[in-house]
C-alpha cells in the first residue's frame, strides 16, 4: 500500500511538472517576462545591444537593437532549447524606432512553419509564431533593416517569451511584499514589489478586511480612497499570471486614516507622500522662539542644508562701497573685541547664529580683506618700479663720478 501511495505520489508530481508552462527564454535581461533586468545576456548578433527604460512595453526596461556596418551587424540573436519535432509558441513584441528601411523577424533557423515578418508601426505591437523545431538549439533573429539599409537603424523588442504548445500554466506568481507609502483622513497609498512567475505576472488583487477592492493590471502602487477618518483597515495584494493563477496573499499592512481636523485630534494633513502642517513644530522641547517655525533641543545631521537669501555680499565690489581702511578695522577691533558686523562672543551665546546671515557676513569679511591684497599687491608694484627707477639713477650717478 505505502509502495502504490508514494507511486501515485511521484506520478502526480510529474503530471503537475508536464502541465506547468516552461518558459524557454530563460535569460535574465530587458525583455525578460518573470527576470527583468537592465541587460542584455544571452542575446546574441552583431547589432549593438542595450538596455532600455524610455518607453518599454513591460517593467522597466526594454531592448534597444542598432545597426552597424555590414550584413551581420543589422540583428540581433536568441537561441532556446528545443526538442525536434515539438512545437512552440513565440512571442514578441517589437516597434519601429530611426529607420530608413523596415526592419523585420527574419532568417529564423532550427524551425519550420516560420516567415518572414516585417516590423511596423512605431507604437508596440505584439508579433506571435508557432513553430516546429527543427534542432535542439533554434534562434531567432531580429533584423534592424535589409541587409543594404543604413547604419544607426534602431528597433525596440520587449517581453518576449517562448513556450512548448499543448503546455497549461498551473503555477502561480509568488506573493508579493506590500506597503504603505502614505495616507489621509480617507485615502491610503499602497505599493508592492517582489512578485516573480514563470511566464510572467499580469495583474493584482487588493484586498480591504479579507473583501476584495480593487483588481489591477501590471502595476506596482495604488491608492484606496473612500475611507473612514480615524479607522484601521487591514490591506493585503495577490499577484496575477495570464493563465489567472493566483499568488498567495501577501504580508498585511495595517493603515490607521487620520482623525477627521474637526475632531482636533490630529493636527497634519497628507496629500502623496508629503505630510504637511501649518503650526510650529518643537522637538526635543516644549517651546518654539517667536519668530520661528521649527525648534530642536539636540543634534541634527543630514548630508545638506540649503539657506536661501535675498542678497548677497557682492556689493562690497561696487565702486562706491566704502571699503574700510584697516587703520580703522584695527581700531574697532582695540575698542570692541571684534570685527564690524559680527556678531560678539556674548551675542552668540546668548542669541545663537542665524547660518544663511552668519556665512553672508563672513563671505563679506572675505571679499574685503580680498580688496586689501589687492590694493596692498598694487602698492607693492608701484614700489618696486620705484625702486628700480632709483637703482638706475644711482648706478648712472656712480658711472659719471668715476668717469
């Protein structure tokens, strides 16, 4: 008995394998359906290759094929592993981009039952094949022109997918990982990532307290409107293949909408991902400074912070600025303990440093003292010629008395 169980066992197992659609183009590259990636691995050719996000038809990326000098660099190349004799289903989806000729699916070996087909339009179209292999190792070729076309002729190809006929998709996607990006008094921002399928996933489920709420195409974020202020709800997303297998559901994220404002309980407001208030915020203390919208008693790190200002020393080059002289910086300095405009030990401590004014003043320091070289740099020239114009009396001086 336990002999014919663990029989039925694998016979099952391999039934569910044989009906699970393989997907053939098995790479990890831009017009992968399940493994999407900024690539171009395992696709072959003389054309020039690259990855790209302007405008794919799936994901992100799509494949961007440009001609290059001679006849072999005008395709592109993919070969899959085949039995001879079964027959596949081939997929593609393609658009025209620069072309002075039509670029085609062309010169196909290892199969029969294919043609020539041109490639036409400049907006995605999906070109579909059933083939007989003829080899174990079949290609396809795309061809970014004829043979006698121009080099820089450019075609997109995307999502691209091979499988053996008389297959069915029982497999589903893989769950996806959910999150909450933001919410409102009545919305809430969902996103997800994650989910992966062997022929591609399609669509998705979201799901408000275990009842089903919205169902989706192949997208990766969505916002729930029409909730209650000051409720939770428990939110969950399925992942969707072709075939309509279905994932398992997904972690669950719990959102609380805010308080309704005429309650008073809560005090921001969110729109996206931006939460906004219009009070004074204290951090690390109870109280903000007259005058002031954020107050923080402790540290604050970040990688920037940005100051605007309305002016700008650059006044101190003006020719009518009254530079001073340092005789009289020198005596400001011996009556006050500091320089002009600057602020005093005892004003700092006692009012702290308002940054945007703090590097005004000192980039104006700067730009005097700048004018002090200069005129010093000056007067120094004018002494030297000085100098030299005495040396030459002297010497003239010295050759007539010893003549």
């Amino acid at each position: 008995m336990r002999t014919l169980l663990l029989t039925n066992a694998i016979f099952l197992l391999s039934l569910l394998t044989t009906l699970t659609a393989q997907e053939l183009h098995t790479h990890s590259n831009a017009v992968s359906i399940a493994n999407e990636a900024n690539s171009t691995t395992g696709w072959g050719g003389g054309a020039i290759k690259a990855s790209d996000s302007s405008d794919p038809h799936h994901g992100t990326y799509a494949m961007r094929l440009t001609s290059t000098t001679g006849a072999t660099g005008r395709y592109a190349t993919y070969s899959f592993t085949a039995v001879v004799g079964d027959n596949y289903d081939i997929s593609i989806w393609a658009k025209v981009g620069a072309q002075t000729d039509d670029p085609a699916f062309s010169g196909w070996s290892g199969m029969s039952g294919f043609g020539t087909t041109t490639i036409s339009g400049t907006a995605w179209s999906e070109y579909t094949f059933s083939v007989t292999a003829t080899s174990t190792a079949p290609e396809i070729r795309v061809y970014t022109g004829v043979s006698s076309g121009s080099t820089g002729d450019i075609v997109y190809i995307d999502r691209v997918s091979i499988t053996k006929q008389g297959q069915s998709d029982t497999q589903a996607p893989t769950s996806p990982i959910l999150t909450s990006t933001a919410h409102t008094e009545t919305t809430a921002d969902l996103s997800w990532s994650g989910a992966t399928d062997d022929t591609g996933v399609t669509g998705y489920k979201i799901f408000k307290d275990g009842a089903l709420e919205a169902t989706l195409g192949d997208v990766s974020n969505h916002q729930i409107t029409g909730l209650l202020a000051g409720t939770s709800y428990n939110f969950t997303v399925t992942a969707l293949d072709a075939a309509d297998n279905e994932s398992a559901p997904s972690n669950i994220v719990v959102v609380t909408t805010n308080s309704s404002s005429g309650g008073g309980s809560s005090v921001w407001s969110e729109a996206g991902s931006v939460a906004s208030y219009t009070g004074d915020v204290a951090i690390g203390t109870s109280s903000v400074p007259s005058g002031y919208k954020l107050a923080v008693e402790g540290k604050i790190r970040t990688r920037e912070v940005r100051v605007d200002q309305d002016t700008w020393p650059d006044y101190v080059f003006q020719k009518d600025y009254d530079l001073p002289t340092l005789k009289e910086v020198k005596r400001y300095i011996d009556e006050h303990g500091h320089l002009p405009n600057i602020p005093s030990a005892e004003e700092v401590e006692a009012n702290g440093v308002e940054l945007g004014e703090m590097n005004k003043l000192l980039l104006e320091k700067i730009e005097e003292l700048t004018l002090h070289v200069i005129r010093q740099n000056n007067e120094l020239i004018d002494q030297r010629k000085i100098i030299e114009e005495l040396s030459s009396k002297n010497y003239s001086t010295e050759t007539r008395v010893k003549k």
